[in-house]
C-alpha cells in the first residue's frame, strides 16, 4: 500500500510544482509584456511631443519692467496636464526716477543715483500650478502652459550711501539722515558708495503676491527644460516703500516681466 501511494504523492508534488513554476512564468512574462508596453507608450508620446515627467527642477532669469532677478521652481506632476509648483524669487525693484550719474572725476570714482535712499529687493516664496494648454505635437514643436502662483513676499530695504564732501573739506560716506540732507541732496556729491555698504542695516517689509504666466517650452528633449515665460505680478506690502527722495511712496507694485529657462525633468 506505501508502495503504491509514495509515488503518487510524489508525483502529485510534481505536478504541483511545475503548475506553480508555469503560473510564476507566466506572471513574470505578463509584468515583463505590461512594462514593456508602458516603455514603448512612453516613447510614442515622446515622440509625439507629449510632455511627461514625475518631477522638474527649473531656473529663470527674469528682466522686468521695473528691474531684474531671478528664480528657482520645484514641480511635482499631478495630473497629466496639471503640475504643482514652489517657486522661490528673488528680484530687485528700480524706481522709473532713478537716473544715474557719473562720480566728480568722471573715471576714478562709482556713478551715483541722484535721490535715492533706499535699495528695495524682494524675496517671494509662493505655491501654484503649471496647466499645459497645448502639447508640442512632434519634438520640434512649442509646448504652451498656463502659471499661475500666489503666496509671500518679503521686501528687504537696503540703505543707499554716497560719498561727499562735508564743511571741512573731508570725505565722508554716508546715507540719507535729516541731519545730512543738505549734504545728500547738494553740489558735494562725489560718488556711489559702494555695493558693499548697508548689508548690516536691512529692514524687512511683510506682503503677499500673486503672479500669472504664459510658458513656451521648445526644449527638443522631455528631460530638459528649455523655454521662455511671459507674465504679470502683483506684490503689495504691508507699508509704504521709501525708495527715492522727493517721489511718492508706493505699497502696491505691478510689473510685466520677461524670463528665460533652463532645467531638468525626470
């Protein structure tokens, strides 16, 4: 009897484990089948100009109408069209007064800005999104996109100092005070100080912005960001910004600005 049921128990044990190889082959073959048709999906729609990554990292350099800067912005896919963005900015807003001028000597000394009093940079750190309106449609086409953000804006007041000439004759630096208006303001004016003085003494000014975008990305490959991006701002602060003597203090500044971009998606 132990005979007869030893090799049937081991040939059922047989059976059973060349079952379960054949069912992990076959499972193995179908998760293999299933990646390798996500692959050559991934490189249609490349091919197609479709845009897709999981995350982005990308640069700009922005000119603006009323200055410079630049900024840094993390993107995380959300959906197939809708990206979510952290952005961070740093720019510095020009008086459309400020007017340059050169030192006494004309060679030897810094230029200077009649006036003015104060350095005004900002510093935004807002969340938003990136909604593609329009895919590339091959690799050398242009994909469009819609930016929109929102958030902090923090206004850091930098003091303008001037080289001049006081009663005595001395060389003196300085930056505007009631006590040296006359000097700040008057014919003894020699110069710039310098971009090294006033780091010391920042003031900061709390406010929010919002800002809105059109993206062009003409970048060949997906993973890398190449582009140009067109928009408005808004930042408004919780006090008046004293940029220049003698001109009306704003709390509200709206600009246009124009920015390259370059960076990385994977």
């Amino acid at each position: 009897m132990i005979r007869v049921i030893l090799p049937a128990v081991f040939v059922f044990l047989f059976l059973d484990l060349a079952a379960q190889d054949t069912t992990s082959k076959g499972r193995r073959n179908e998760r293999k089948e299933e990646r390798r048709q996500k692959v050559n999906a991934l490189i249609r729609q490349a091919e197609e100009g479709v845009l897709i990554f999981n995350k982005q990292s990308i640069f700009g350099i922005q000119l603006r109408t009323n200055g410079y800067g630049g900024f840094f912005e993390y993107g995380r896919l959300k959906t197939n069209r809708k990206t979510n963005i952290y952005r961070l900015d740093l720019t510095e807003i020009k008086h459309s007064k400020e007017e340059k001028l050169p030192d006494v000597s004309y060679f030897l000394g810094n230029p200077y800005i009649y006036g003015k009093i104060n350095n005004f940079y900002q510093l935004t750190l807002g969340f938003g999104q990136q909604y593609i309106l329009g895919q590339k449609g091959n690799k050398n086409g242009v994909a469009m996109s819609a930016v929109y953000n929102a958030g902090l804006a923090i206004g850091i007041l930098r003091p303008y100092y001037l080289e001049v000439e006081d009663s005595t004759g001395e060389l003196r630096t300085i930056k505007y005070s009631r006590e040296d208006s006359v000097l700040f303001t008057g014919n003894s004016i020699h110069g710039g100080g310098g971009f090294g003085k006033g780091w010391g003494e920042l003031k900061f000014k709390p406010g929010a912005f919002a800002k809105l975008a059109l993206r062009f990305d003409y970048g060949r490959f997906n993973e890398v960001v190449s582009g140009i991006e067109a928009g408005v701002s808004l930042e408004a602060y919780a006090t008046k910004i004293p940029i220049m003597l003698m001109q009306k203090d704003r709390q509200l500044f709206f600009q246009g600005y124009v920015a390259i971009l370059f960076g990385r998606r994977r």
